[in-house]
C-alpha cells in the first residue's frame, strides 16, 4: 500500500485530498486496459478517463486556471498504476496547454473535446535537428493572404500517428533565434501532414515523426500572438515540467512498495531478507529518495498556484531531483528482485523500462541542470 500521508501536508487543501484518494479508487477498480495493441489502448485510455471525468484537469476553461497540484496529483497516481494511463492524460494536457492558456473561444472548442475524451491532442516542439534547443526551430510557417503555409519536420512526437490534432511550433521570422516563433492548431486531416515513421521504444507508446508538406493553415489557426511561439512553449512547459517530476515520483513510489513486499516475504539464509541491514539501508534510500522528491515536486506545483509567473527554476529541481531519483529507486526496486527483476510480467521490469524517457522528455536532466545554475547564478549578480 502506497504511503499516503503526504496528502496531510500543507500543500494541498481537502479538494486535492479528495482528489487523490477518489483516483486511487477509481485506479483499483477501473484500470485494466490490454496493452498488446499501444494505439488502440491509448485511444481507449482517453476515452475512460474522459468519461469518468478525469480529464477535465487537463485542461483550463473559460475563465479558469490550470491547477498544477492536481495535474501532479493526477500523474503520480496514475503512473503509480499504469504508466501508459499516465501517458494518456499527461499529452491530453501538454498536447492542449497551449490552447488552455492563450487560446481563442473557436480554438477552445478542441480542447472542450480533449476534456471530454472524444479527441486526442499532440504537442509538436521537437525536431530532427533541435530537441531541446528550440531557438534553432527551422519548421518554418511563411505568412500568406488569409493564413499561413506550414513546411517542415517534427520528432518524437507523443499521441504523433493517432491524434486528432496538433500543436505545432514553427519560425515566422518576426526576429531570429527564439524572438521569431509561432504557436498553430494544425488538424490531423490537414491536406499536407505526413506520418513519416512511427517510432518504437524500450517502453511502448505512440511517437512519430512527422512532415508538413506545405499545409494550407488560415489565420484562425494562430495561437496567441505571431513571434510568441517560444514564450507559448515554455509557458506550457512551466506548468507541466512539474508533472513529470511527479510521474517519476508515481513510478517510484511503485518500485517501493514492490520492493517492500519482496523483502518481506522472501527469505534468504531461513531469514527475511528485510532482516539484512544492507537491504534495509537499500530501503532508506529509496524511502528517502522518494520523500525528497515529493517535496520538491509539490513546492513547485504549490508556487505556482499561487501566481507565481514563472517556476522554471522550481520546476527544473523537481523534475531533474524526482526522475534521476526515480530512476535509481527503481534499480534498486529490481536488484531487490534478483533474476525476477528482469522477467517479463513483473512489475519492476516494467518500471524499468518505463522511467527512462523521463529522463529526457520535457527536457533532459543536463538541461534542468543548466536551467537551476542559470537561476542561481543570476540570483548571484542581483
């Protein structure tokens, strides 16, 4: 059974309790999706947690504000049970956010459908050539009469081959570099877009990369203001880059109880293997590990509720803190299992395989690290 008393701490208030345990339930006696087909189980994950109203966090609506402690809350619980559910309501979210913080009232009628389940959204940021420097974007949308002609290459693209609609970033040369970035909806039936090759990875989920071969876009179709293209992302990325942390957290958190119920029940010499002090001091570690993490991810989340306008430098620490901690939880989860460990069907295999993208995605762990010494840098000079 997963520690839940952080749920006591003066972070939340009794909706983000209420939250949290009414998932967990929900988790317990809903989420048995078959993974054997990835496409048709994300596409049925949506839709369940669309119907069962989950989803409504994802996203913002008119008049309201994302609430970052529940989006945490959401992806710590669901990854603690399904990585892939997690997966599912994480890209709702991100593939949406843009619209959820600066779209139209004709936009907004998207991410009403995202809310709901009925659509899948795609966020659209990385390419071949630039993953996490996105100054050097070079999809390009040239400016025309009524509208705009999308032209490049995506990668690595979450939902890319089974969503209904993108979020794409793309140069519209108002000034170089990051200054000359837009944001656009772009349909998935576009005349133009190009599923080039679905990606396979360590742990299953739909990517892909993508081409746009000079989509007709009207000017509806522009997110927020032309050149605002890179403040739309990272303002999208400092809200969510929290979550991630605490998708790490619901992962670890798994890896700890599976490892306590190990050692518990397995005996080594006619003992527990609990009795051993250097696999008590391997659980220590991870409890450790797993506490700090939580109080990183939840400060973060907490601050920017309320009004902070930027959290990049909390964000950062959580989410560089809670996956490099995952990551090694969770290999201490495995070493605990021995040869079980690495066996198909058990639970830390998969965690394994899972925890690792983290690590990466949303911006890697060196980029985090930049992102923190930066803030404390300038910290230094004023």
């Amino acid at each position: 059974m997963a520690d839940r008393s952080f749920l006591g701490w003066p972070f939340f208030e009794p909706r983000h309790r209420e939250l949290a345990e009414g998932l967990d339930a929900w988790c317990r006696d809903h989420l048995h999706v078959d993974h054997g087909d990835t496409d048709a189980a994300c596409r049925k994950l949506v839709a369940d947690l669309g119907q069962a109203g989950w989803l409504t966090h994802s996203g913002a609506g008119e008049g309201e504000k994302l609430d970052v402690r529940s989006l945490c809350l959401i992806r710590e619980t669901l990854a603690r049970h399904d990585g892939l559910a997690d997966f599912a309501f994480a890209m709702q979210g991100l593939g949406m956010g843009a619209v959820s913080l600066f779209g139209t009232p004709g936009q907004r009628a998207w991410l009403d459908r995202t809310r709901k389940g009925e659509a899948i959204s795609a966020f659209a940021l990385t390419e071949p050539g630039s993953g996490s420097d996105v100054a050097n974007t070079r999809s390009t949308a040239r400016a025309v009469q009524g509208g705009y002609i999308l032209s490049g290459e995506k990668t690595y693209i979450s939902n890319g081959g089974i969503a209904d609609v993108y979020v794409v970033f793309a140069r519209t040369g108002e000034a170089p570099g990051a200054k000359g970035l837009s944001a656009f909806l772009v349909p998935a039936d576009a005349k133009g877009l190009e599923i080039v090759e679905r990606i396979e990875v360590m742990a299953p989920h739909p990517l892909a990369h993508l081409r746009f071969n000079d989509i007709e876009l009207p000017d509806s179709a522009l997110i927020g203001r032309r050149g605002d293209g890179f403040k739309i992302a990272m303002s999208v990325l400092d809200v969510f880059r929290s979550t991630v942390g605490a998708a790490a957290l619901g992962f670890a958190r798994r890896a700890l109880d599976e490892a306590l119920g190990r050692v518990t029940t397995r005996e080594l010499f006619g003992a527990p293997l609990a009795d051993l002090q250097m696999v008590q001091g391997h659980i220590a570690d991870m409890a450790l590990g797993v506490d700090a993490s939580a109080l990183l991810i939840y400060r973060a989340a907490w601050t920017k509720d309320m009004g902070a306008p930027r959290v990049s430098r909390e964000a950062a620490m959580a989410k560089l803190h809670a996956t490099e901690t995952a990551q090694k939880v969770i290999d201490a989860a495995l070493q605990l299992h021995g040869g079980d460990g690495v066996r198909k069907g058990f639970m830390v295999e998969s965690l394994y395989r899972e925890i690792r993208a983290l690590r990466i995605y949303e911006g890697a762990s060196d980029v985090q690290k930049i992102v923190i010494a930066r803030a404390a840098l300038a910290e230094q000079v004023s």
